[in-house]
C-alpha cells in the first residue's frame, strides 16, 4: 500500500482540489473578525505555493467552526481568504458558496497558477452527514471542480466527511506535503520510536484520552501525565484535590492503568506539587502545594516547581518524547509555567520532539516558543491522538493505493 506524493502527479494545466484544513481561532469579541493564530494556515503553504508553482489551479476547500449546515456570517471564509492571500503575497479569489453558482463560475473562470477558496464546506450539510449518499452527492460536486485531489487537512482525516473520504475516492488523489509529513512523524512513533519514549499528557479531561493512554502503556517507556486530567490520577492514589477538575467515574479505569503501567513496567510520572488557586481566574490568590496537602475549595491549575524539575529531567534523558495538553491553565500568565517548562524542555531536547496540534500546538505559540526547536508540531489534535492509539484514520486509509 502506497500513499501518492504531490510530485506524483501531472498537474501542469490542471484544476487540483485541495482539502485544508484552516479551521483557525479568532480574536473574541473583536469586529470586523480578526485572526489570532494563523498557524494552519501557514502550515499548507508550501503545497499550495508547489502547485501553484507546477502549474496547476487550486481549489482551497476547507471548514471553519462547526456550523449548523447552513450559511452563519460567524463562520465564512472571508477573513481566511484575505489572510491567506496576504501570506501567499497572491490574489485569492474566494467564492461565496461551497458548490452553487458563485463556486461553479469561478472555478470554471479559474486560470493556471490563481487559487480559489470555497466557502466553508460545514454550510453544506451534506460535508458532515451520516448518510453516504448524502456525502457521495456533495464529494461529486467538489470533484467536479478539479481534476486531482491533494489532501492537504490533518485536522480532519480522522473524520468520514464528503471533503475528506468521498471526493478522495472520486479523483486521482494524493497527500499534500503536510499530511505527509504528519504521517512520516506518527509511523515512526507508532513502529519505531527511538527510546527511552516519553509522553507527556494534559489537557482537561481524562476521558478524552482513554484510548490513547490504555495503548500507549504497551508502548511507551514514561508516561508522563500533568493538567487538569492529573487530578483524577491523584484522587485514584488516594490524595484529596480539592475543587479541581474530577473525573469521579474515572477512578476505576484510572487505577486499571497504573496497575497496567506496573505490568508492562511503563514508568508513570505524576506531579508532586501544584499551584493552588482560591478562584479559577487570572488573578486568583494562588500558592504552591504538595500534592498532600491540597486543601478543601482551592483549585489546582498547574503543575508546580518540583514537578517541573522531575518532568524536565524525563524529557531531557528521553529519545523521543511526544507531548499533547497543557500541564496547566496556560493561557493565563499565573498558571502557566508548568507548560512552558515541558515545551522548553522539549526544545532543549536532541531527542525527536513531537507536539500532538490541538491546544499544545497553540501554547508554543501563544508562550512564543521557537517552533522550530521541535521535531514535529502537529497540526491536528483529535487526528495526532487517534494516530498515537493506533486506530485507522478514514481520510488516510482512502488516500492508500494498492
Ligand atoms: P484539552 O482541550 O483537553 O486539550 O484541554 C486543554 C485545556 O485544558 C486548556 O484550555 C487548559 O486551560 C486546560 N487545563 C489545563 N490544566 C487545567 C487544570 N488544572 N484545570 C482546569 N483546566 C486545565
């Protein structure tokens, strides 16, 4: 089974649809809409600019936010499309539907070399439905606009979508030089990793990743679990958290794996301190605990100085080391050294450093952190996960030719 490359298709003169995925954060409350991190964005780059390059037309399909299958003026593309043509230093023609008339003239005025954004795809409900005729009749559609189908969204390959599985199987596809490379890094994680292999683990909620840490303790040789979701860890080795984020119906399967990472002998590394707050917000009275003494009505949000200490040697002695959730609420400064000091660890590390997209991807940039320190910053959070459980990915698989 092989997965084509860009420069294994003739697109010189072609009409090529790509699937991005530049589903980016914008600036609350600000308007008219302003972007706050354009990293997706920048992320697909270089394969447009190769397309454009090789004489192709593009047809930019993508998603933004989670419409309700109909045209919401908080979700169009209009500001992606500026953005987008400031990076490329290009025109960016943008249609104002995905598939209706305004979509249709412009793609079929398209000329070699011009690109071309379709509005968001999610306005379509026929993008996210479970029926597959459904999907098939818009995949048709969009395939209809191209002659090639690049897959460029990492974000979304974990997903059954007309843009991502249908249209794949409609036009001579292959994956974009991101999706490649996103599938190069977790391959390499999944069937070889260099080791000792450490993953650091936050983020909210432990049950978001369940999956991922029952296969991860057959494969890793230190799991490292910091953030929100280390409460329910804590709590299931008997320590009191206070107010903090509990997973109560947790307990169980959390105390399945620790006795599970004994037997495999994976090494599990909890933190021993925490910042305390009185109030979840940036300017809560806030100290620093030992993980027994956390007391009634206070609420943990970061990991503390020890932990950070004990965490850093980890990733430095490490091989490989794969991170995905904050340790603590990073987006505000008080709670935000826990994160920071897993992310400078990585990127003092020789050690192939990967960062599972979603909201670790945007704590390096938010926290400013030299992005090309890491190995590997994934541009998608559910799809890196997924990957890392060892699960087939639809828009991946569909992408394999025999
Ligand atoms: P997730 O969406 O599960 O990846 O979680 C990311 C979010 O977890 C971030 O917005 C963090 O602010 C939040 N987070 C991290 N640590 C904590 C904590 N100790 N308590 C509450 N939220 C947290």
């Amino acid at each position: 089974m092989t997965i084509r490359s860009l420069s294994d298709l003739d697109v010189a003169g072609r009409r090529v649809l790509v699937r991005v995925d530049f589903n980016v954060p914008f600036k609350k409350g600000v308007e008219p809409r302003e972007i706050s991190d354009d990293g997706r964005i920048r992320a697909a780059l270089p394969t447009i600019s190769h397309l454009v390059e090789a004489g192709a037309s593009v047809v930019l399909a993508t998603h933004l936010g989670r419409p309700k299958g109909e045209p919401a003026a908080e979700f169009t593309l209009e500001p992606v499309a500026v953005r987008l043509g400031e990076l490329l230093s290009a025109k960016v023609i943008y249609a104002t539907d995905v598939t209706g008339s305004d979509a249709q003239l412009k793609v079929s005025n398209l000329q070699i070399g011009e690109v071309l954004l379709l509005e968001n795809v999610r306005f379509d409900p026929r993008e996210t439905s479970k029926v597959a005729t459904e999907r098939e009749a818009l995949a048709k559609e969009l395939a209809s606009f191209a002659d090639f189908f690049v897959s460029e969204g990492f974000g979304v390959v974990h997903r059954e979508q007309a843009s991502v599985t249908d249209v794949a199987k409609l036009l001579p596809h292959a994956a974009g030089l991101l999706v490649e490379a996103e599938i190069r890094v977790f391959k390499k994680l999944l069937e070889d990793p260099d080791r000792p292999y450490t993953v650091v683990l936050g983020g909210s909620k432990v049950s978001d990743k369940l999956g991922v840490i029952s296969h991860l303790l057959t494969k890793v040789n230190t799991l490292i679990v910091g953030g929100g979701m280390c409460f329910t860890f804590l709590k299931a080795q008997g320590h009191e958290v206070g107010n903090s984020l509990l997973e109560m119906e947790q307990i169980e399967t959390v105390k399945g794996f620790l006795s599970s990472a004994i037997e495999n002998n994976v090494k599990v590394l909890l933190p021993v301190d925490i910042v305390v707050a009185d109030a979840f917000a940036a300017d809560a009275n806030h100290k620093v605990v030992s993980i027994q003494n956390i007391e009634d009505g206070w609420i943990g949000l970061d990991i503390g100085p020890k932990s950070c200490e004990i965490f850093t040697d980890a990733i430095s002695t490490s091989k490989t080391v794969v991170w995905n959730g904050p340790m603590g609420v990073f987006e505000m400064e008080a709670f935000a050294a826990g994160t920071k000091a897993v992310a400078n660890a990585m990127t003092q590390s020789s050690a192939m450093t990967v960062v599972g997209g979603g909201d670790s991807a945007a704590a390096v940039r938010v926290l400013k952190l030299d992005e090309n320190k890491f190995t590997h910053i994934s541009t998608g959070g559910g799809a890196s996960l997924e990957f890392l459980e060892g699960k087939t990915l639809p828009g991946i698989a569909v992408l394999e030719d025999k």
